[in-house]
C-alpha cells in the first residue's frame, strides 16, 4: 500500500464519520454534545494527518484537510459549547470558494499529467463539498430553512464521497496518485 494514498483514505474514511454524524444531528436524530466530540476528536486526527502529509511536501493535501479541519474544531465548539452557528456559516462561504478552487485544480492536475487522472475524482468530491457548504452558508449564516436538506446532504456525501473512496484507498483499490510513494 502506498502511504500517502493510505493517509488520504484515513482522512476520508475519518471525515465520513463526521459528515455523517452531523447529518444526523442536523435531522434531530442525535445530541449536538456527542456529535461535537466526535468533530473534536476527528479534527485532532486528520491535523495530525495533514502534518504528516505536509512533511511528505504535500502541502496542497495538508492545505485541504486543514480547511475541514478548522470547520471542525468548530463544529465541535458550537456543539459541545452551544454557541450560534453563524461565525462557521460565514466561514462556509470562505470554504466554498476554497472548495471550487481545488476542484479547478484536481481537474487541471488530471489532465496535465495522465499518470494520475484519477486525482478528477478528488474534484469531483470538492465539487460537491462546495455545494454542501453553499447550502450550509445560507442556513447558518443567512438563516435559511433548510437544515433538513443539508443533512441529508451530509449523509449522502458521507459515503459517496468519503466512505467509500477511503475505503477503496485503505484497501489497496484504488491509486488515484498513480503510486506516488510516501
């Protein structure tokens, strides 16, 4: 298994359990409390995965993890904490356009070096974050009546964009770097 893609599917795979978590809060399903641990302790993990990515000179990788990063120890204040959630809709739309400009930068890395065309696939899935946090800014921010959309938002990207490309990258099936080793 290749490291730096093993690390990415971690990420994934970690990140999933939080967009799930917090589609089912957003739904009412579960306490804000238990879901604002578990973005705790996802945003400690995938920092300390992006650190690593960043020593293996990365840094665009561990550009990208920090923003869902951030978003988290956020989330994980506002729940825990029980603060508004306006300052994080707000940051949500500074994450859309962050969002739009690595999905531009995994379809042109794609297409400029054939090798690694599977990286599209990471542009694709930032594609769709930038919808989810658009959609997260006009709740949040603008106070939109739409929380029920975005969770199950959350949920469906849950596992199509995060559980099961992390999965594949943590089972060896998957090498959307072309094998670039750690």
């Amino acid at each position: 298994m290749v490291p730096v893609e093993a690390l990415l599917g971690l990420v994934l795979l970690m990140v999933g359990f939080v967009f799930f978590g917090n589609g089912v809060t957003l739904l009412g399903k579960t306490g804000a409390k238990e879901i604002g641990v578990l973005n705790l302790a996802v945003a400690v993990m995938i920092s300390i995965a992006a650190w690593k990515l960043h020593t293996l000179g990365l840094t665009a990788a561990t550009a990208l993890i920090l923003v869902f990063a951030l978003i988290y120890f956020m989330v994980g204040g506002i729940f825990c904490l029980g603060y508004d959630a306006k300052g994080l809709g707000w940051y949500c739309l500074f994450g859309f356009v962050v969002f739009l400009w690595y999905a531009y930068h995994f379809f042109a890395l794609a297409a400029a070096v054939p090798a690694i065309a599977g990286v599209k696939w990471f542009g694709v899935f930032c594609l769709a974050w930038a919808l989810l946090v658009i959609l997260a800014f006009l709740a949040l921010a603008l106070g939109k009546p739409i929380a029920s959309t975005v969770g199950w938002l959350f949920i469906v990207e849950s596992i199509l964009t995060l559980l099961i490309p992390g999965m594949i990258l943590l089972t060896d099936k998957w090498n959307p770097l072309g094998g670039v080793p750690g």
